[in-house]
C-alpha cells in the first residue's frame, strides 16, 4: 500500500505544525512497514532442466518441486517454482519481485552473472536484504573469473583450479549444534557428492563439515551479510534420491526459513511427504550409496523429465 501525497496536501502541510508533519509522516511508514509485514514472503525457487549428468543426479527441477511441496504448510510464504533454462528473459522482473532466491542450477556462480540484467536484480535483491540460497552445482563454476561475483553475495563458491569434488560415504558434522538451522538435527551419515577446499569470505559460519583427505571440509554455511541480508550454502544433493533422507529436507527447509528470517519450531520442521513427490517418472530412485553403480537401474527412468508443476519463465 503506497500513500501519494497530493499538492492540496502539501500545501496545508506548509501551515502545519511541525509536530502535526511529524505525526503524517510517522503514520505513512508505519501503515507502509504494516503493510509489507502483513503479506507473505515471496520466495523464487530456480531449476533447470538435465546438464549431461547421470539420470537421477542433478535433478534440479524434480529437487525445485520437492523443495516448493516441502514449503507448502507455511501460510506466510509465497512460493514461486521457474524453469530458468536460457534465455530466462522474465528472470531480473521475478528476482526484483521476490524477496528470496533458491537456486538448483549448473554452474550457480556463471549462472548468477553471465547476464548482466540478471546479476544487477540478484544485486538488488541482496541490497534490501533478501534471502540467497543455492544448493549443490549452484556453487562454484568451471571457470575462476566467476568467484568473486558469488563471494559477494553468497559468502562461498569454487572455480577453476581449486575446484574439487568428491563422491564418497561420509559423516556430516555439525560445527554449531546450537545454530536454528540445525534444530532437530544431528550429524548425518550420507553418500553423496562433495564440493570442498572452497573460497570463502570472512565472517560466514560452517554448519557441516565432511572429512575429505584427512581435512574437515565446510559443506553447508550460513552467512548474515551486511547488508541485513542472509545467505545459505549447501554443496551437497548431488543425487536426487538423497532428498528421501528426513535429515536433508529438514536441513535445506531450515536454512530457507532461516535465510527469509522465519521461525523455526523449537522440535524442528516436519518435513513428512508423500514418497510419490519424490518419484522420478513414476519411480521411487534408489537410495545412493557406494554400491550405487552395481545395482541396476530402474527400467522406467529413462530420462530426466518429471511431472513438476511449474512456471516455464
């Protein structure tokens, strides 16, 4: 609701009383800042389509649909699910719409910024304080011109020589069990896909780490930026199947009400779903583990398509 102050009106301001100028002006921000708190939060979750990698891994827009069922009991969150396969001409006007971005991407830190419209309205975005969260590929990029761009607004990322990885059966610790992103978690035995040895700038917070080479690697962060806003970091979710494990949907649930600045119930997030929306093609992918490779693929896979209820932008 936006109040426009008309030129009777500020005429009669000219003979007003300083203490009646202050009284107008108080009530338009209050009924402004009201207003703004009064409606939902408008979250923009991002996916794109297969980039060349095995079925049932890097299934971003399946993950997008799981995340946004996932969100659905929460009242004060409007959630918006796109294809942000190029060109994403509509991209910057949904970004500066939102007042939070989830990113399932290829290449997160050149998709932020290879279009320029784009990374001005995600620049914008973090200016007034929004919510950035990007989970797996959306960290990093092949190419090391791309770091500095992500640092700025996510607090993390990798590119070009230090860019590792790592498929293995690891233990996730916590760092600060105490942190309301963690609430109702432990450490968390998985398989999956790890970034590690990442950039990072000063001041961001480890939640997990994996050991990998003997080194405790940071695999999720959160970051409360100066700008008033807040970020979210995790590099794991490299097999779609891992989004059956209770302890990743409540994880990736708590770090985006934490990054909108929502609560967090006190036992945790209920993050029950019907295991039919976790399905790829009418199929329920086996769960990952190192033995992955030798077990045969369900036959009805045979692509990465999925029935997903989304807006193609």
């Amino acid at each position: 609701m936006k109040i426009s102050i008309s030129s009777y009106v500020r005429a009669c301001l000219k003979n007003s009383t300083p203490w009646l100028v202050l009284a107008l002006m108080l009530f338009v921000f209050s009924t402004n800042v009201s207003t703004a708190a009064s409606r939902p939060a408008r979250l923009l979750i991002v996916g794109q389509g297969p980039d060349g990698h095995e079925v049932t891994t890097h299934e971003f827009l399946p993950g997008a649909n799981v995340l946004a069922e996932l969100l659905k009991p929460y009242k004060d969150l409007q959630v918006t699910v796109v294809n942000a396969d190029e060109p994403w001409i509509d991209g910057p006007t949904l970004i500066d719409q939102s007042d939070g971005i989830v990113m399932l991407v290829t290449q997160g830190a050149q998709w932020m910024q290879i279009e320029p419209q784009r990374h001005a309205a995600l620049r914008r975005l973090a200016a007034r304080g929004g919510a950035i969260v990007a989970l797996h590929w959306s960290v990093g990029a092949k190419e090391a011109k791309y770091i500095q761009g992500q640092l700025d607004l996510l607090g993390a990322t990798r590119g070009g020589p230090q860019r590792k990885y790592l498929v293995l059966a690891t233990e996730l610790k916590r760092v600060v069990p105490a942190h309301p992103i963690l609430t109702g978690l432990g450490d968390i035995k998985v398989y999956d896909e790890i970034y590690y040895s990442l950039d990072r700038v000063p001041g961001i917070q480890p939640l997990f780490t994996a050991k990998i080479e003997g080194k405790e690697e940071m695999a999720a962060w959160s970051w409360e930026r100066s700008d008033g806003g807040r970020s979210f970091g995790f590099v794991g979710l490299h097999f779609h199947s891992n989004w059956q494990l209770p302890e990743y949907r409540r994880f990736v649930v708590q770090g985006v009400l934490w990054s909108l600045k929502l609560p967090i119930p006190a036992d945790g997030v209920d993050v029950s779903i019907d295991s039919k929306k976790l399905e790829l093609n009418g199929v329920l992918p086996p769960v990952s583990s190192p033995d992955s490779k030798k077990n045969p693929r369900p036959s009805k896979i045979q692509a990465c398509s999925f029935d997903l209820e989304f807006r193609r932008a």
